[in-house]
C-alpha cells in the first residue's frame, strides 16, 4: 500500500505524518435528506439522496508524547486537505476532524507515555 496519509495540509502548513496508522480504513456515505423514508402505504423506500460518496476515514495511532503531540497538531484545524490512499491512488479531499480520543496505554515514572490516539476525517 505505501504510506496511508500522504500529507495532511493545515491552512498554509503541510505536515507528512510521523508515523504509520495502526489502523487505517476508508469509507465512503452516501447523504440522504431528513425527507428519506418508507411509505407509510406500501414499506418502500423513498429517496431523497443529496450527495454520494463522501469520504470518512477511520484512523488510529499507536506513539510516545511526541508523536501523538505532532498528530494533534497536524489535525487541529477545521479544515484540512487530505492526500490519502484509496483504490490504488492518492486522493486529495477537503475533510474535518471528528472528537478525538486519547488512551494512555503505559505511563513511566519520569512521566512519559504511549498512547492510542483515535479519529475520523470526514469529507466536506
């Protein structure tokens, strides 16, 4: 596959990830209305798509205090441009940052940690 997220564009600063996903997948929604539903009469559904194939990737990092810090600030704008991997190519879609999560997994004496650091970037 090669690098997953080829680099992340922050305003006028890009930023190439400093580490790999441990875990790295691509989704693609398709938007319906807030009309979209079954009839009432019949069970069937009536459609109101607005918008097809609007990017989500899942992400997950594994790292130290430095790593994980330089993840957060990469994503720490509400709008990015994303070069990503996807069928063969990379892709270059203006996306979000969904809530982040942050797990510590270990925690030294001298204060330094490895954590798990989850989010989405979703497709404008």
């Amino acid at each position: 596959m090669g690098i997953a997220i080829k680099s992340i564009k922050n305003g006028e600063i890009e930023f190439n990830p400093v580490i790999e996903p441990v875990s790295y997948s691509v989704k693609k929604a398709d938007i319906y209305s807030d009309s979209t539903g079954r009839s009432a009469e019949t069970g069937v559904l009536i459609a109101y798509l607005i918008r097809k194939n609007v990017y989500i990737i899942q992400l997950e990092y594994y790292g130290n205090d430095s790593q994980i810090s330089k993840i957060e600030t990469m994503i720490n704008s509400a709008v990015l441009d994303v070069t990503f991997w996807d069928n063969g190519n990379y892709v270059t879609k203006t996306m979000y940052p969904s809530d982040r999560e942050k797990t510590v997994n270990s925690l030294t004496s001298s204060r330094n940690g490895r954590y798990t650091l989850s989010f989405s970037l979703i497709e404008y």
